[in-house]
C-alpha cells in the first residue's frame, strides 16, 4: 500500500491535474506541506488519547500521506523510512 501511495503522489507531482489535493499543496512548497504534517500530528495525538480507534486509524492515514508528501518533496521515499527501519532491526537491510 505505501508504493501505491508513492505511485499516486508522483503521478500528481508529475501531470499536476487541476483539483489534485496533492499538487495544490505541494505547489505551496514544503514549509505549507510540513505545517501540514504538523496539524495532522497533533490531530492523531488527540484521536489517540480521546478518540475511537476509527478516528486513530482515519488520522494516522492523513498523517502517513503528509509525511510521503513532505519526503518526496525533500527527494526521499516513504521506503528510505522503511530501509532505515530494516537496518535498525537487522543491522543492515536484509
């Protein structure tokens, strides 16, 4: 799912279709999008002591997206996360 999310915010980078939520904000800039990601922070910190599990699960997707949109602005992929995970688990990405 997270290459798809990829997959779906370079298609919008690249063919900037009127109406995208995504090329609208990251036409911004990144310090637009990275406010962003800090709202959506505070929002799933919030869902997470008060609020359903729905809600949790519903911030932490706008959460993730904003963060897959600030990376691939900075020229990173959600997967260079993921690598870095890996080679904290297994000393080197296996």
């Amino acid at each position: 799912m997270l290459s798809q999310l990829q997959e779906v915010i370079d298609q919008r980078l690249k063919e900037k279709p009127e109406g995208s939520y995504t090329w609208k904000l990251a036409s911004k800039g990144i310090q637009a999008v990275l406010k962003k990601v800090h709202e959506e922070l505070f929002e799933f910190t919030y869902a997470c002591l008060v609020e359903s599990k729905e809600r949790v699960i519903a911030e932490g997707a706008d959460l993730i997206y904003h963060l897959a949109l600030a990376l691939t602005l900075r020229g990173l992929l959600i997967e260079d996360i993921m690598k870095e995970l890996a080679k904290r688990r297994y000393g080197e990405s296996p």
